[in-house]
C-alpha cells in the first residue's frame, strides 16, 4: 500500500489536488491509499496537528505533495516528495523565506527517499536551492484525465470569449488587459481581481465575468465556452491550465518562457513574450481572425496532452513506488 498524502483542499485552489485524485480515481494506480491532513492554514498549532495526524503512517511507502513537504521528516525512509514550484512559496520577509527554506525544502530533501519535480523548470529549481539531491531527484510531469476533458464545446455563435485563469501578479494580468482593450471581446475571469486590477479593467472598459470558488467541473465547462485561453503567465511550476485548455478544444496563448514552452511550443499554441503588450494583442488578433491557425492548434493540442495521460504518469509513479518498496 502507498499512502498519497494531501493538504486538506482549498476552496481557491483546486489543481493539485485534483492532479492526485484523477490519479487516485483513475484506478491506474493500484493499491493506493488516500489521505487528507486535517488542516490547510500555515500556523504551528495546525502543523503540529497535521504532524500528529500522520504518524501512523510512519514507515510506510509514502507520497508527499502540496504544500505540506514539512511532513517528510515524520514519515520514516520510504518517502516520496513531489515539489510542484519553489519560487512562488519565496514570500515575504527575509525570517520567512529562511524559514521556508530550512523546514519546506532542505530539512524534507535530506529525508526523503526519492524526489519528483513536475517539469524541467522545477527541477532546476531544486537542483539551484539544493545541488546535493540529484542523485535522487526525478522528472515526473502533471497528469490530465483526459476523458473528463472530453466535453462539448459550448461556444455562443460570434462569441469570442478569452479565458484568464488565475489573477496572481505572475499571471500578468494587467498586461492581458492593456493587450485586449481595444478588442471587442469578452472576457472569462477565474479568480478574483484585487482593488488595483478592477480598476484597470474598468478604465480599459473591459466586459468581464469574474468567477471564484468554482469546482473542477465548472472550470472545465468555462474552458469550453471560451473562444481562447489567454496565459501569457510570468512564473509557473508547470502550467497545468495549457492542456487542460487544449484536452478541451481550446486554443492557448502562452508565455515563451520555461516551463510554458516545454509544456507546449509553436506548433500547438502560440508562444509570446509575456512582457510585451504588442505580442500579446497580436497573438489575439491571430487567433481571433485565422480559421486555419485556429483548428490546426485545436488539432496539434488534442495530440500534445497524450504526452500527459494519466496511464503514463501512473505507470512513472507505479515505477517508483516499486523501487520505494524493495529498497
């Protein structure tokens, strides 16, 4: 048996969880057990608990991922840890990030067994925060159910919706709405809008819908009324709202940068500089215009996420957990 070990799920964040559980549901996995700590909110009294809450499973074939890589050290020799990003946990005062640093990172990588990054970009992370690990770190990317993402398409006829998933700084949010200003287009909003970026959509007179605490499904069913995905992202571990656009149907705009360009390149989307306003309205503009371009990269994307079905991400993990339990 191997015990999956979850954070408790956040209402605003669904992806990682939902990564494990397709795996879980998928029954590609074989004896597999999933748990869930009791507690999501970083403070020492919930640590503590969730500490406790696990140390049942001490010695057991283990497998960390979330933000909860503090567990490793308290679940014996046989641990896995699936780092997703390091950068986007650097926040805050220089205490903090140390503190990260020594309880999230280098205390767990020197007890756990094997370590998993999920893209080239993570990896090398890692590899900058802690060269010694190498010898025990791997590459396994993201999964994709891809028969959940096999759904009709819902698109009003002359609706040119663009789907933005996510409203943190590295998502860039207030280039897209620089880049689509002037364009008489709808926009689909995952995630809420601070003070700051409401009033630049406002000013740019951008025709938003905004949507928060959404499930799995109803992001999905957005994915497949949205004309594109616009996700000229600055920063991602992997960037899991690529395939799921193009598992859809969707054609994506995305950043030119590591990992978006190795998670896709030019042949199934378009990649641009994500700093550059002109490149971002021009990729719209494209998309919005070419039928040609429009159906080749809905084609080329359906090809692209086989890369990541969940049979050969299973059998990647199966694989590890395998070399866990005789070692």
């Amino acid at each position: 048996m191997t015990n999956i070990i979850l954070r408790k799920k956040n209402s605003s964040q669904f992806s990682i969880e939902e990564i494990f559980n397709n795996l879980i549901k998928s029954n590609k996995l074989s004896n597999v057990n999933k748990v869930v700590v009791p507690h999501n909110k970083l403070n020492i009294r919930n640590i503590l608990q969730n500490i406790l809450f696990i140390k049942k499973y001490y010695n057991e074939v283990n497998h960390v991922t979330g933000d909860i890589h503090y567990l490793v050290p308290f679940l014996g020799k046989k641990t896995i840890l699936t780092v997703h990003d390091i950068q986007s946990t650097f926040k805050g005062s220089k205490i903090n990030i140390f503190i990260k640093k020594i309880f999230w990172y280098y205390i767990p990588f020197i007890f756990a067994k094997e370590i998993t990054a999920i893209s080239v970009k993570t990896y090398e992370e890692i590899l900058s925060l802690a060269p010694w690990v190498k010898y025990k770190l791997s590459i396994i990317n993201n999964p994709i159910d891809i028969e959940t993402c096999k759904i009709k398409r819902t698109l009003i006829k002359n609706d040119r919706s663009i789907l933005i998933i996510g409203t943190k700084k590295n998502k860039n949010i207030i280039r897209i709405f620089e880049s689509i200003k002037n364009l008489n287009t709808h926009v689909n909003i995952i995630g809420e809008l601070n003070d700051s970026q409401l009033n630049i959509a406002i000013k740019n007179k951008i025709n938003f819908n905004q949507y928060i605490d959404l499930s799995y499904d109803e992001v999905l069913n957005l994915y497949a009324k949205s004309y594109i995905l616009c996700f000229p992202s600055l920063y991602e571990g992997f960037g899991m709202p690529i395939i799921e656009a193009q598992a859809i149907g969707t054609p994506v705009i995305t950043s030119n940068l590591s990992p978006m360009n190795q998670i896709s390149n030019n042949d199934n989307s378009i990649l641009v500089n994500p700093y550059s306003v002109l490149e971002i309205t021009n990729a719209i503009k494209k998309l919005l215009k070419d039928e040609h371009l429009y159906q080749k990269l809905q084609k080329n994307g359906f090809e692209n996420v086989n890369k990541y079905s969940l049979n050969r991400i299973a059998n990647k993990y199966k694989l590890l957990y395998n070399k866990i339990r005789i070692s």
